[in-house]
C-alpha cells in the first residue's frame, strides 16, 4: 500500500456468512449458486437503502461497511427479515440463513476496499452468532440500545480469533436449523433456587476454531472436568446431559445458574490447530456475575489425550480450591496422584468434622487405608495424627498418653516424608498444648504459619491454641482470618471463635456464633458447651438449662469432670469459670479425682522441633 492512497475514518463494519454454504454444495451446487445469488441480492439492495455500501463478496460471505451503527444494525435486521421470508419458501434441506457480525471501529481506507482490527473484529463476531442471528460488539450495543428496542443476550466477554484482548458481545435474534445443535427445552425454563453446599454447573466448552470436527475435543475437555469434580465430596454439581442441552447456545452464566439453580458456573472456550491449542476457563459467580477464577491454557498438542488430562487436573484443582477445600486442595493434590488415595483423604476430613466418637474411627480407618495405598506420602500420617488429637480433647482415649504418643509418632513420620502442608507442625503442636506445654505449642503454630501463610487450617489452628493459652482475643482475628480463608466452613473453626468470644466476655457473639455452628455439626458437645456456659454467663437461665439438657442428649456420660480432664488451659480460674457455668446450668460433677496426667515426659529427641521440610 502506498501510504498516500490510504485514509482513515470511524465505520460500523458487517460481516455477514451463509450457513451450510459447503454442505449444500456438496449436494447441488447450481441450486446452491443460484439460492446464494438471490440472497445478496437482497442484502445488497438493503445494504444500499441504510446508506451502506458493500466492500467485498468472497465465496459466500459479505463485507459492508455503514457510516452509522444505527444504520448497520437496522439493516441486519432487515436482511435477516427477508431472508428468513425468502428461506420459507424453499425446501427445509435447501434453505440457507446468515449469521451476521456488526463492530464499530477505525478502518484504513484503500480505493474501494478497507483493512484493520474492525473489519477482522466484526467477521469473528459473525462466527459467534447462531443462523438467522446477529452478534454485536459492545460499543455497537452501547450505541443502539437505547434507540431500538431489541431483545439481546449478552454473550459475556469473548476471545476472538488473532485479536488481542476480549470483546463483549450480544446476539441478536438467531434460531438453529435441523443441521446444527440445538438446545432441548420441553417447556420455559423455570428457576431454581440453589442448595446451601457449593454448587456448579459447567457449560460445554466453546469450540473457536468454528469446524464442528474439531468439537470432539472441547467436547471431551468439558466431559474430562465434569467426571473429575464428581470425584469431590461437598460439591453439587449439575449433571452433563442437563448441561450438555447448552452447547451451541448464546445463555449468559447467569440465566444458566438461576435455571439448574447453582452458585456457580465454569465456561470455557478452546482455540487447536495441528500443533497447539489454548485452552481458557472462567468462573462465575451468579449473583454478581464476576469471574473468581480465570485461566488460560497454551500448549504443544503432541498427544491428544495427554493434553485433556493435563488441563482436566489443573483446573479441577482450582475449581476444588476456590470452592470446597480450600488452598489445602492444591497441596493434596500434587501430592495424592492417586485418585481413591484423595477420595479416602476427602471422605475422611468429612467424618472428622461430624465430631461423633464412632465417625472419628472410621476417619482414622481411611487415613490409614491412604498410607498403605500411598505410603511415601504425608497426609495420610498427618491426618491420622489429627483424629488422636480428637480423641484426647473430646475424652474419648481411653489412654490419652497413648493416644498422644500415636499422634506424635503419625506427625514426625510426616514431617520425615517432607510434609510441605504445615499441618504436621500444627499437630505436634496440639501434642504439646495437651501435655501443657503452651508456648512451644504456639511456636509450632508459628512455624506451620510461617510455611503456609494462606493455609486456612493453619490460622484457625493457632486460634485454638490462643484459646487455651489465655489469649482469646488474639484468637478471634485468626479464626475469622481462616473463615474467610475457607470456601466452606468447616465446623471446628467456628467452634473456635465461638470459644474466643465467649472468654473474650462477648457473650451474645458467642451464643450466635455457637448456634450457627450447631447447624454445621449438630453432635458437637464442645460446641454446646460454649452455648450453655454463654448462656449461663449472660443470665439467660431458662435456655441454659435447654443446653445442658440436649448436652447429655447428645452424650449421656457427660460429667463436667471429665470434660474438665482433657480440657488444656494455662490458666486453671478459666476453666474453673466454665465448669461453675456448667453446674449451675444443672450438668452432673462426676467424679471428684484428681485429673491423671495426659502423657509422660517426652525424651528430648521427641520433644524438639523437626527440621522444615523442604518447599
């Protein structure tokens, strides 16, 4: 180009494509020529009434140029009006509608023809949009909107072939024909509310590359991600025949989730040619509509299979982080490579959490199934480790210093095995806040910190050791820390903070806090201990009598002695406090002797901290 013979100017840009074009050719190439034929005609005629001015016809596609948005997009929908008139009459398998793209950008300017990001913007918008429809870039929308009434779908932001950046799109109209897939609804969709668990529809991925022989590989991407999150416990997620009803189809996140009646909704696009593909996921929030999550895939596509399972594990990792587990999701993953290995970890946390004596058991019988499958690696010793904890602070050891010398033996045999999770330093530090030795409790704590700064467990850990140590009030930023921290409240943290504000004096913060975290775990004794004693404390003694009532409901051989025995403060006034609480609330003393020693002196070699693992 001669730089003299070029101009620039502002123009609204279409694109428009006929349908099945090659199929049809395929079955009567002069019928096919001739239907074309008529069909420009009648968009060129229009294009000329709304001032446009077609720049270039190659094959079966149309490029038109508009000095006005309006005016582009008042023709489409004219030129899809006639056509669709003009289809009516032909045979079903002769009939050819458009799609039609309309962007509004600066173009240069060459004799008769024009080039740049506009024209080649609008021509990937028209891919975008469905037979007989229209799909508007953003700043196209922006300017018609409020000048015609039209009924448009926001596409949502989309990354378009060889242009930088991502573009909002909205469609117009747009219907499929017996040659496309179609969305399958036997009535209007209604809406659903969702259930209080984390919940997640995934739409089909969107092939880009615009050849449906190339679906089978979004296809398999989208059924690949699907299959894994079935494997995570605590997540509901809406079956692939509901969801695959929504492939080919222009349904914002948003109307998607209030139909299946989810939180969330992942959607994905995927762009391969022979040799690489780029791969992008998004997750959106219903209620605002914002991606939480996004990420973006670039490969070589030397085996196919390789590269699904590669992308499948990575963003099924990040789908189980920031949904359900949580950051300790991430370590887990990279390390359990086997699958029933992380199913038996999953299942177990749950069992830990329902804090029944028989459950805890049964968590410990998968922990260890974990170890024998997968004996190399830690998270199976370090949450084994955790259940003895249980056993002594909840007094169900028969022997606790049994059971706190299995728990140190399961965490240094972790830590041997170069746990990086920070857990297994957090259980040797309940092992020491049990024995009463608080201060090398919290520098444990400190350290699992130290390693893992965004590990929920870490804070909320270290909050309960706070609790213990006589200091509750820098026990209740942690544990709100390791709250917000956690996509799902796991009931041990909440039953933390409860503890934190009751001996902060926050009665009714307690009382709230201790009730909301009964709908989580409704066995929890220590939980309705702290709502008895909250109760108690603040004079309400109707309703602590209720709570020490459904005390021994839930364990019949509650006394406050024994509870007192596994019960580790530093300050013995604290814990006198909560069991005068307790027999005022009408609970039974139980016996009066002397509470035993939790476990013998640990040698010096068991007593000092492990090496860090490396990270």
């Amino acid at each position: 180009m001669d730089d003299e013979s070029l101009e620039r100017r502002l123009a609204a840009i279409l694109s428009a494509d006929a349908v099945g074009y090659s199929r049809l050719m395929n079955v009567d190439d002069e019928s096919t020529v001739r239907t074309l034929q008529a069909h420009r005609r009648r968009i060129e005629r229009l294009i000329g009434a709304f001032r446009g001015r077609v720049v270039d016809t190659p094959g079966d596609n149309l490029l038109a140029e508009f000095p006005s948005a309006i005016g582009a997009v008042r023709c489409a929908l004219d030129v899809q009006r006639a056509v669709g008139e003009a289809n009516a009459e032909l045979d079903a398998e002769r009939r050819m509608p458009f799609r039609i793209g309309i962007h509004l950008g600066d173009v240069l300017v060459e004799g008769e023809r024009i080039y740049g990001d506009g024209v080649n913007v609008a021509a990937r918008l028209e891919a975008l949009a469905r037979p007989g429809g229209i799909c508007l870039s953003d700043v196209v929308y922006q300017q018609v909107c409020r000048r015609l009434e039209l009924a448009a779908t926001d596409l949502g932001d989309q990354e378009l072939k060889n242009i930088e950046g991502v573009v909002r799109a909205f469609e117009l109209g747009g219907q499929a024909d017996e040659h496309e897939p179609v969305r399958l609804r036997a009535s209007a969709p209604r809406k659903l509310s969702p259930p209080e668990e984390p919940s997640l529809a995934v739409l089909p991925f969107t092939n880009l590359n615009g050849d449906p022989k190339q679906d089978y590989f979004s296809d398999g991407l989208t059924m690949d991600i699907m299959a894994e999150l079935v494997r995570i416990p605590g997540l509901f997620l809406i079956g692939q025949d509901s969801m695959f009803t929504y492939k080919s189809t222009a349904t914002r996140p948003r109307e998607v989730a209030g139909e299946v009646g989810v939180r969330h909704v992942l959607e994905g696009t995927v762009r391969k040619d022979e040799k690489r593909v780029r791969v992008t996921a998004r997750l959106v929030e219903a209620a605002s509509g914002r991606h939480i999550w996004a990420e973006r895939y670039d490969g070589a596509l030397e085996d196919v299979f390789a590269v699904q399972d590669e992308i499948t594990d990575r963003v099924v990792t990040e789908l189980d982080v920031a949904l359900v587990h949580g950051e300790d999701a991430r370590v887990l993953r990279q390390e359990l490579r086997n699958p029933q290995a992380l199913a038996l970890i999953y299942r177990g946390t749950e069992l830990v959490h329902r804090f029944t004596r028989d459950d805890m058991r049964e968590a410990r019988r998968h922990f260890s199934e974990v170890m024998r499958i997968e004996p190399e690696c830690p998270y199976g010793y370090a949450d084994a480790a955790w259940t003895h904890y249980f056993d002594v602070e909840r007094g169900w050891s028969g022997s606790p210093a049994e059971s706190l010398e299995q728990m140190s033996s399961l965490a240094h045999r972790a830590l041997e095995l170069q746990d990086v999770s920070g857990f297994s330093h957090l259980m040797l530090g309940h092992m020491h806040l049990m024995n009463r030795d608080h201060d090398e409790a919290l520098a444990l704590s400190d350290l699992s910190l130290e390693q893992r700064p965004n590990c929920q467990s870490a804070w909320g850990l270290k909050a309960n050791i706070l609790n213990y140590a006589a200091q509750p009030e820098e026990a209740i930023p942690l544990a709100e820390k390791s709250l917000r921290l956690s996509p799902v409240a796991r009931p041990f943290v909440p039953e933390v903070l409860a503890a934190a504000l009751y001996l902060s004096g926050r009665f009714d913060d307690a009382i709230d806090t201790a009730n909301e975290t009964l709908s989580l775990a409704p066995d929890s004794v220590n939980v309705r201990v702290i709502l008895c004693a909250s109760l108690a404390a603040s004079g309400r003694e109707p309703a602590a009598y209720q709570a020490a009532r459904d005390i021994v409901g839930v364990d019949p051989r509650f006394s406050v002695s024994r509870f007192a025995a596994s019960q580790p403060y530093r300050e013995p006034a604290v814990l006198q406090r909560i069991c005068d609480a307790l027999v005022r609330a009408g609970l039974p003393l139980g016996t009066s002797a002397a509470q035993p020693s939790l476990a013998q002196p640990y040698s010096e070699s068991r007593r000092r901290v492990a090496p860090r693992p490396r990270r």
